[in-house]
C-alpha cells in the first residue's frame, strides 16, 4: 500500500460546456495517469454535444461517470453538484480539472502526493517556483498575476496562485468549508473555496504546475467573470478588515477595563 492508497478513491470532477474537441482525450490521459480513480463529467446540456460523448465514453469505461445538468449556470455550480455527488459516494479525494488541456493530468499524482504528505487541500499553482504557463498573451497574465496578488493584498492569504482551478482536496476538507453557503460562479469560485479553506484551518499546498492555453474549443473567461472577482474579493477582504480592526479595539478596551 502506498501513502496515497490512505486517502481513499479519487474522484477527478471535469465540468464541460462545449468541450466535444477536449473531453476524450483529456479523459484518456487522465485513465493513464490516475488509472484506480473515477472521472465524473458534470455537463451543462452542452450544445455541440459533450454530453452524448461523455456518454459514449461512460459505456465504454465503467470509471468514467457522467451528470447531466439542465444548463448552463457556471462551472462553480457544475463543481458543487459534483462535490455533492462525490461525497455522498464515499470518495476520500476529490479532484478539478478543467477539460480544455489547461491543466496536465500527468501533474496530478504530484497533487495526490501532497495530500498523502498531509495538505488538506492541494493547489495547483502556475506562480510559485517551478510553476509556468505556455502560450498565454500577457494580457492574461496580467489579469491572473494581479488577481492574485489583489486577492493576497485584501484577504491576507498566503496563496501565490488564488484563482487557479487545478485543485484536489481530502473529502473532510471540503465538508468542513460549508459548500452550501458558496455563491461564486466564475474564477471568484477558487479564491472562495481556498479562502474558505484556509479560513477553516486546513493546510493548503501550492504545487507548482505547467499551464497550456486551450488549443480547442473557446474560453468561457469574460468580463463578468473577472468582474465577479474583483467585487466579491473586495467585500471579503473589507468585511475581513473591519473584523480585525473591530477585534482589536474591542481587545483594546478589555485591557483598559482590566487594568
Ligand atoms: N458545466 C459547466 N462547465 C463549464 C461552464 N463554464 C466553463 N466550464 C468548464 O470549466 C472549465 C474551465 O473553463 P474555461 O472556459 O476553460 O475557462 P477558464 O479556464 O477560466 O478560461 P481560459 O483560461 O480562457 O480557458 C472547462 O472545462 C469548461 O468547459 C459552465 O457554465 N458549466
Ligand atoms: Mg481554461
């Protein structure tokens, strides 16, 4: 038995819309890679037909699943149901994993290690020493890096990559976060669950990884989501500052009283 058999059945969580270029090889590089864990495909009634791929592939893998939602309502939410589902099947890991070929699964048995070492939560991470990115335009690094560092500035969190989606987590990790309070739809969803996380008292580790620009497909990045972000993120970060000022001079007048 390995230190990572201890963690239980891995169950890597792929939400898709409109991923019929990507799915099927992503899902056969992950077979390779993480060959004893489960795929669960949470798919939003995609257009060009994902779900009836992922369907095909299920019949032919009995460890590949597939959920089928009603439509499209952001991968935050296709997330939550697949953490649901998983937890609800006694997985002991479970896993994001982006479909369009951005997050390498060959990298994920690093994840896995760092959670068998003791992580709770396992962070994929392009901006820490021996993390890089291939083919992204500056303007893209220029949005992840400052939302990073905004996010650090605000919410005080020692995470170099906050808005990364290449994430895996030990099942108690995530039933002790209140899933169900979690709103956030688009990138937003990251930094909320690892502020969750951490705010929880779980060990979070960044593990450097290399992150490859789609080839296939679009992005469903926009202006609303990095929007989303930088609100939700800002009134965090001033309700978490308010706490600690408030706190503090409420320490303050209980030394003056005592003294
Ligand atoms: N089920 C579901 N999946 C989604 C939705 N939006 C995005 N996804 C999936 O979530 C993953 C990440 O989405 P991307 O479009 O690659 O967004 P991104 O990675 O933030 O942006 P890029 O870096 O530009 O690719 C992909 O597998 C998408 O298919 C959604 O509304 N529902
Ligand atoms: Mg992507």
């Amino acid at each position: 038995m390995t230190s990572q058999d201890a963690l239980g059945r891995v169950l890597v969580i792929i939400p898709t819309y409109n991923e019929s270029q990507n799915i099927e090889s992503i899902t056969n590089r992950l077979r390779r890679s993480v060959p004893d864990a489960d795929i669960l495909i949470a798919d939003d009634n995609s257009p060009d037909g994902t779900g009836d791929l992922a369907d095909r592939l299920a019949a032919e893998d009995n460890h590949i699943k597939v959920m089928h939602r009603k439509g499209k309502e952001g991968l935050g939410a296709a997330y939550l149901a697949g953490f649901h589902w998983g937890l609800d099947n006694g997985y002991g890991v479970l896993v994001q994993h982006d479909a369009d070929g951005s997050h390498q699964p060959e990298e994920l048995p690093r994840l896995l290690q760092a959670l068998a070492d003791g992580a709770d939560m396992a962070k994929g991470s392009r901006w820490v020493k021996g993390g890089s990115v291939v083919n992204w335009p500056k303007s893209r690094v220029f949005i992840s890096k400052g939302g990073s560092l905004w996010t650090r500035m605000w919410l005080g969190i020692p995470v170099k990559d906050a808005t990364g989606g290449f994430n895996a987590y030990k099942a108690d990790t995530l039933r002790g976060i209140s899933l169900d309070e979690v709103a956030s739809a688009g990138y937003c969803f990251q930094i909320d669950l690892v502020w969750r996380t951490l705010k929880n008292g779980f060990k979070v580790v960044e593990v450097p990884i290399e992150f490859v620009e789609r080839e296939f497909g679009d992005s469903k990045m926009s202006k609303n989501i990095v929007v989303e972000a930088l609100i939700r993120t800002t009134l965090w970060g001033i309700e978490y500052r308010l706490g600690q000022l408030t706190g503090g001079v409420r320490r303050a007048i209980g030394h003056k009283k005592k003294a």
